[in-house]
C-alpha cells in the first residue's frame, strides 16, 4: 500500500512538535530550580543536599537515556515517544504532593529516569525527518523548546506563588496536565507509517554495526563533547536562581523576571547557531566546518563567564549572565548533528549512550554544593561551569578528523 504524501512544512510542523515537547521537559524541570530556595527552607536543606536533588535526578536521566535509547531503536518511535512523555508528566504531576525530603528525592530521581527518554526520541525523529544540511537547524527547533520552556516556567511560577510555604505545589500539577494535550497532538500528526519509511546509510567505515560505532574516535569525541557541555550547562541552569538570590541579592521577583530573560537569550544562542551553520554552508563552507565554526563562536560566548568573578549585582552582570545563556546552549544542535553522523541506523542507542555518559557527571551538583556550603559563594562553580564549551570545541578539533564522504540514502523496514 502507497504512503500518503507528506509536504515538506509537515516536518517543520513536527518539528514544532518536538519543541513542544522540549518545552515540557524543561518547564517539568525547572519548577523546581525556580523555587530552590523556598525548597530548601521548607524542608531544611543544606546546599549539598539540594545539590543531591540535582545528582540523582541526572544520574536516573542517564539510566532514562541508554534504557529508552535502546527501546526507540527497538519499537516505533511514534508510540516510544508518547510513552515516555506520558510518564514523565504524571511524576512531575506526583510531585505536588511530596511532604518530606525523601519523597521530593524519589520524584525528582523517576522524573529524571523518564525524562531521559526524550532525547533518544526526539534526535531518532529529526534523523528520520531531515537531510544532513537541515538538521543543525531542525536541531535548533528542537533545542529551543528548552529555553521556551524555562522562560515561561518563571512568569508561569509567579501566577501560583504566595507568601504561603506551599504555593509552589499547583503549578506541578498544571504542568503535568499540559502533557496530555501534548499527546493529543503528537498522535493526530503523526500516522502509524510516518517516520520509519526510510533510513539513512551507516557513516563511513561503521557498517560493521552498533559496536564498531561505539568504539570508534568520533564517538569517543561526542562522549566527551557532552559530558563537557551538559555538565556545564546543567550547572549553570540548576544553580541560576540560587546565584542570583543567596550570591547577588535579587528579590524572589527580580530572580524569576530574570530567568526569563537569561532563557529567551538562550533560545536567540539555539536558533543563531542552527542559522549561522545553514550561512556558512551556503558560503561554501562543508557541512562540518560550517558547525565546527559555529560551536566556537558559541563556546567564545560562554567562556564570559569568567566575568561573573569580577562583576557584582547589577546591569553588567546581568547582560553576561544573557551572553553565557546564549553560547552555553548554543552548542546543543551542534552537538546532536555530530551524532547523527556516526551511526543513523543506531541513532537511539547513540544519543542514550552519549547522554548517559554525559549525566554520569551528575555528582557534580553535589560537590558544587558542598563548595558553595564551604566558601559562602557560588561565582568559582559558575564561572568554570561557562568554559566547559570552549574545552569542548578543542576536542572536536583534535578528534573528530576530516568531514565523511557524502552517504547515499537506502529504503528500510520499519523498526
């Protein structure tokens, strides 16, 4: 039986999709961040205990990632996807009704376990969706939902919360419902025979399978490019609100207005990155170039946060703070474009893997708690944690090699 005609604003549209769910899985995450330091008095938390909060829940996402990782290469990624939103919504929706400390820690740690699940899911349908030249930008769409999400998370946030202790419960609720709409749309858009009607050839030399691509240099690079950039980044987002309060002395109200600002700017770092990569492969850059050229600009941007260990409260460190938001996550789409090289036809397990790997630095969060707890300050963790991008992009440059062979595109059963 033929397959209806797609056009091609469809995959722009499922795209968006994909933004959406991103959107979720950050506002899910981030209601917690935005209201840290009404978590930690409630419940009588040391910093380092509220860094465990952020450790087990990125230790349970790097399980999330290699076991939904090896589920979406294994069954469609049109139910896979689903699935997983589905379970995520309904933890963060649980999480409203926590009343101690340990319940807290096992939602955030089931949280982090399906929310893992997203981006094996949704790095599998941009693979099935673009060419090779459109998916930084098709990766772009889909980061940007993260800083979609975490900008609306904190005026979202500020509708609920009260001079009450437990104002904040509401809006886990709120956001875990908004999943089933999500739902709804994901199925009306996406038909049983869509997104597995063709898969892209292996990489260059990796027809011997999923193993030879695991061991190969290039994945060796993206393993270490990730576990730089997300534990950078997770740092930065994790510890944003507690800096600017406890370490600047914002209000509760400047610190939320801001965070949105810090994410629209990281949303301009995502989709610039996505459109600087397309410019520069119009102009005659390769493809690889083109996003290695882009990912030092964004790294350059981030490293400004050395900045912060100079500057106090007030509008320069703000503008900084904007600036690191950009480059920091700028580097994303980069990041998952260069795994679709390595292996497509494993592209699921590829991106588990990789993140696994990446949250496996998860503790992170605890020991820069324990230096916050020990110092009284938050600038020497937040400074560093903006450099990692720029280390980086030194990896990609002494190990990735010169760009692959262009690769045909062959027919494939559904998988």
């Amino acid at each position: 039986m033929s397959t209806p005609f797609r056009r091609d604003s469809w995959k722009w549209w499922i795209c968006g999709l994909l933004l959406l769910a991103s959107a979720l899985n950050y506002m899910d995450r981030q209601t917690l961040a935005n209201v840290s330091t009404r978590i930690t008095r409630q419940f009588h938390l040391t910093e380092e205990l509220y860094g465990n909060l952020e450790t087990y829940f990125g230790l349970a996402f790097a399980c999330g990632s290699l076991f939904f990782g090896w589920v979406v290469d294994r069954w469609p990624v049109r139910w896979v996807y689903p699935v997983v939103v589905c379970l995520w919504s309904v933890v963060g929706f649980s999480t409203a009704a926590v009343s101690n400390y340990p319940e807290l820690l096992v939602c955030r740690t089931l949280l982090g376990f399906f929310e893992g699940g997203h981006w094996p899911c949704a790095i599998k349908t941009t693979l099935r969706l673009l060419e090779a030249k459109d998916r930084p930008m098709g990766n772009s769409v889909l980061q940007s939902g993260t800083s979609i999400g975490a900008i609306l998370t904190p005026q979202f946030m500020k509708l609920f919360l009260t001079d009450q202790p437990d104002s904040w419960r509401p809006a886990f609720q709120v956001v875990g419902v908004m999943g089933v709409l999500w739902l709804i749309a994901w199925f009306y858009s996406v038909r049983e025979t869509d997104l597995q009607k063709v898969a892209p050839a292996p990489g260059p030399g990796l027809s011997g399978g999923f193993w030879r691509a695991v061991w190969s240099r290039r994945m060796l690079t993206v393993v270490i490019i990730i576990s730089l950039i997300n534990t950078g980044w997770q740092l930065i987002r994790a510890w944003l609100t507690k800096f600017l309060i406890q370490g600047r002395g914002l209000t509760d109200t400047e610190a939320l207005n801001f965070n949105s600002i810090f994410f629209i700017a990281s949303d301009l770092g995502v989709f610039g990155a996505g459109m600087m990569t397309l410019w520069l492969h119009r102009r005659g850059c390769s493809i690889h170039r083109s996003r290695s050229l882009t990912f030092l600009g964004c790294a350059v941007l981030s490293a400004s946060s050395l900045f912060v260990l100079i500057l106090p409260k007030g509008t320069e460190l703000l503008l900084v703070l904007s600036v690191v938001a950009a480059g920091s996550l700028g580097v994303f789409p980069i990041y998952h474009a260069l795994t679709q090289d390595i292996a497509p036809q494993h592209q699921g397990k590829i991106s588990g893997l990789g993140s696994f790997l990446a949250w496996c630095w998860a503790p992170a969060h605890k020991y820069y708690g324990r230096l916050v707890d020990h110092t009284g300050s938050f600038d020497l963790g937040f400074a560093l944690a903006g450099c990692a991008p720029l280390l980086a992009w030194v990896v990609l440059a002494l190990l990735w090699g010169r760009d692959p062979a262009p690769t045909a595109v062959r027919p494939s059963a559904a998988t």
